[in-house]
C-alpha cells in the first residue's frame, strides 16, 4: 500500500513522497541452479551471471554486467527451466558472506542469474532502474539476513523494504545529482590511488637503493677505513665454530667423557653455501654470504597443527606476520606443553627475525617483544646482534632484488612454499657492520615519511567512502536535490 509525506529536496518536481516497499515497484526474483555441464562455454546467447561476477563489475568501480564467464543457447535455457531476466534487473547476493560486502550490479542486456542471486526487475513507467539500484546501495541486506550458519536473505524480508517513491522525472533528477558527486569523488579516489601506488614505489626504490649502496654512497667515501664485510664474515664464521666447539664440549663434559684428541672437531658442519641464482652489483666493501652463515642459525617452526585450547599461549603463524609487527590479536592458542616442544628446536627471542614459509612467502617481521609464543609455517632467523642488525636483514628480505632471487626457488604448485634447506641458503647482503647500521637509520627516516603520507591517502580514501554514503541518505531524504539546487 502507497502512503504519502511531505518531500523535501525534490520539493520543485514533487511535493509528495510515496512510501512504499519494494514488492510495489519491482518483481523480485530469484536465480537458478547452473548445471556442471553447462559451464565453462564463453560464447552464446544468454549470459550466465553468478555473485562473483557482481564482485568483478563491484572491484572494478562499474555497474552493468555485460561480460560473463559462462553463457548459454536459449534452448539450453528452456531445457533447464530457466528465466531470462531483462537488461535493468538490479542483482546482488542472496546467501553466504557476501550479502554483508553489500555490493549491487544492474544486468546489461537479457541475463540468467544462479541460484545465490536475487534480483529486482523494475517496473516500467514507475521506478528508474538506476534510481532502484542506488537506494539498494543503502539497504544492508546484511541486517535483515536469516541468524544462521550461512546467512541468507528470503524473498518475503526484501519485498516489506520501504521504498521512497517521488515520479520518475525526481527520480532522474536524484539520479543525475548522485552521478555529478559521485563523479567527484570518483575522481578524487583515482587521485588518492595514484598517490599510493606512487608511495608504494617509491618505498621499492628506498629499499632498492638502500640494499645496492646507493643510500651510503656519501657515507662510504666519509668512512674509508671501516672494516670491510669480507672480514666481518670471517668473524662470524669463527664465532660459529668457536660456538660450536663450546657446545660440543660442554655435552662431552656433562656425560663424563674427556676428550683425548682434536678429531670431534671434524664433525663441524660448515654452514649452507648461497643458493645459486642472479644477484645485483654491490659495493666492493660489501659481501654475500648465506643466511646460514650470517646468523646464529637458520630454523623453522613446527609443521603440525597442535591442539588448540581457550587459555595458553599463542601460536604465530604466517597470516599473523603483518607490515605493522606481530598480530597477536587473531591467534590460536596452544598449551605451554605444546610451546615447549615446539621451542626445543624454534625457541624465539627478541631481535630474531621471522619469515612466512607458505602461502604469501616473505613478510619478515622483527621480533620486538619479549612475549612467549609457539611459531608454526614460519622461518626463524636467530639474532646476531654483534655482526648483523636485524632491521637491516628485514629490510634485505623485503627489498625487490631478494624477492626477485627467490621466486624461481619456491617449491610447490597450488601453494608456494620454502623448505628450510632454502631459508639456511638464502642470500644475504652483507655491508659492515656501522653500514647496516647507517642503512637502516636512513631507511627508517625515509619509510617514516612514506607511512605517514600513507596514512593520510588511506583516512582521505575512508573518508571519501563515507561521503559517497552520506551522499546516497542525503538523496534519499531529499536533501540532495535541495543542496544541489542551492550550488
């Protein structure tokens, strides 16, 4: 039933505003199940829209669906007992998550929809389909959805929507007054995007500089007599064996024996030799060397899934490896029982770095707590503190050269992954010791500038999505029209 009330910004086309629900002004309907063997055709008659072609047109800033990856012959149709929606038929998700992401998309031409879609098919002469499709943009679906396991929406909830019904010239007017600042914003977003991807750049470009020499030219020439990496690697290497030894003795000791001769030191495992792959130029006081060698020792966490439990510790795995440090928050928890097995051979420290070993390979964190937790799918680079900064090493891991050196030697096809024998025989960048220490004081000043710059492009792109919705209640309570009849 229509009921009227005073209208506001639409005041010179319409002094009434009919409130009405969706059932009145368009058909509602619902898709169809898509036979297995009727998929994959990429020509045909009838376009076969499913949701995540409403998310492809939705990601790509657009509103028709015009393009499918699945189509179908009109007696391929009938055969299935299929319907055939119109062009202007305004579709979104029915059922699973996706009904909370909100996103809309209008049929472009005569369309099939499946079965987790539904659509709204306007009726002519009394809803403009582009009128129809920005009110749905500010209905959540997401709060009428059915409370269960997978949400859904029923057909009854989207038919008793109320509707502001004003004649289809206010409805055009509406329409056209969104468009002009959606244009705006549209154009102010492809700014603010341009302006990240440049900062994205030009954080590749520090890092690259930063790992080639480039940032410490100046300082190089300041510091001629710094000791160079080729020796700080040989320091290392017989700190490493000076370890070792002391580690063999104290096990000999503790059981009593004694050694009688020199030839337990034959047993000294050298550490991993680099890789082989095309690694840049570098400054000739500079060294590569394997990670092996440069750090205390190259582990990984446990490969196994532990019990889980509701009051323990956390269990850090490659999605909680963040830009921003550690992510502690969306964790599992694992018995401390667990965490002391786990950390017999990956006991983590403060200043050690970690690396994800599967998935999204990479994203190196430094570790800047003394907080226990458990590592699992996660490279461990043990702390070097008197020969190799951290900071330095996690900025090596992230720069483009390693990422480029290491792509080729990842294992595994439907799920990248790195073995440790590759983590031991990374390659790593090696300048002396002050070196690395100037490297990242350098590269911190310059990242800081970027991330705060970043963080303003993300509040003003926040910012412009708030205003996109202000300006879609502000259409629909009238004040729109009224605004822009003022500008």
């Amino acid at each position: 039933m229509l009921t009227s009330t005073q209208g506001h910004g639409a005041q010179k086309l319409s002094k009434v505003v009919l409130q009405t629900s969706l059932a009145e002004i368009a058909e509602i309907v619902s898709g169809f199940g898509f036979p297995k063997h009727l998929q994959g055709k990429t020509e045909g008659e009838l376009p076969f829209f499913k949701v995540g072609d409403i998310s492809r047109v939705w990601n790509h800033g657009q509103k028709l669906l015009t393009h499918a990856e699945h189509y179908l012959s009109s007696k391929e149709a009938e055969q299935i007992k299929t319907k055939v929606f119109p062009g202007g038929t305004v579709v979104f998700a029915k059922i699973g998550e996706a009904i909370k992401l909100n996103r809309r998309a209008i049929l472009g031409q005569p369309s099939i929809v499946d079965n987790n879609v539904m659509g709204l098919i306007p009726r002519q002469g009394l809803v403009d389909t582009l009128y129809l499709y920005y009110y749905m943009l500010t209905v959540k679906l997401g709060d009428i959805s059915q409370a269960t396991t997978v949400p859904s929406v029923r057909k009854s909830d989207v038919e008793s929507i109320v509707f502001p019904l004003v004649p289809i010239e206010a409805q055009k007017c509406i329409v056209a007054e969104i468009e002009k600042q959606f244009s705006r914003l549209d154009e102010a977003v492809a700014n603010l995007k341009r302006v990240k991807a440049n900062l994205k750049r030009y954080k590749a470009a520090v890092l690259k500089a930063a790992v080639e020499g480039k940032l410490t030219e100046d300082w190089r020439k300041q510091h001629p007599n710094v000791e160079r990496a080729s020796k700080l690697l040989e320091r290392i290497l017989g700190e490493r064996r000076v370890v070792w030894e002391q580690q063999q003795l104290g096990i000999m000791r503790a059981v009593g024996k004694t050694p009688d001769n020199q030839s337990w030191r034959s047993k000294y495992q050298e550490p991993s030799p680099i890789e082989p792959g095309l690694l840049p130029p570098i400054p000739d006081s500079w060294t590569y060397a394997s990670a092996e060698s440069v750090c205390r020792s190259v582990r990984d966490g446990t490969h196994d899934t532990p019990g889980y439990v509701s009051d323990g510790v956390p269990l850090i795995t490659s999605k909680n490896l963040l830009p921003s440090g550690l992510d502690f928050e969306h964790v599992k928890l694992i018995s401390r029982e667990d965490l002391s097995e786990i950390a017999r051979r990956s006991g983590v420290e403060h200043g050690d770095v970690l690396f994800a070993m599967i998935g999204t390979i990479g994203n190196p964190v430094v570790v800047e707590t003394d907080r226990e937790f458990a590592i699992k799918n996660v490279g461990l680079f043990k702390g070097n503190h008197d020969f190799l900064v951290s900071r330095y090493l996690r900025y090596w891991f992230m720069s483009s050269q390693f990422t480029r050196w290491l792509e080729p030697k990842q294992k595994g096809t439907t799920q990248k992954f790195v073995p440790l024998g590759l983590l031991r025989s990374l390659a790593v960048v090696l300048p002396p010791f002050t070196e690395q220490q100037c490297i990242v004081n350098e590269v911190e000043r310059r990242l800081s500038v970027i991330d705060e710059l970043g963080t303003a492009v993300e509040a003003n792109l926040t910012r412009a999505n708030r205003l996109r919705q202000a300006t879609l209640q502000k259409a629909f309570s009238g004040k729109l029209l009224l605004n822009g009849a003022r500008t």
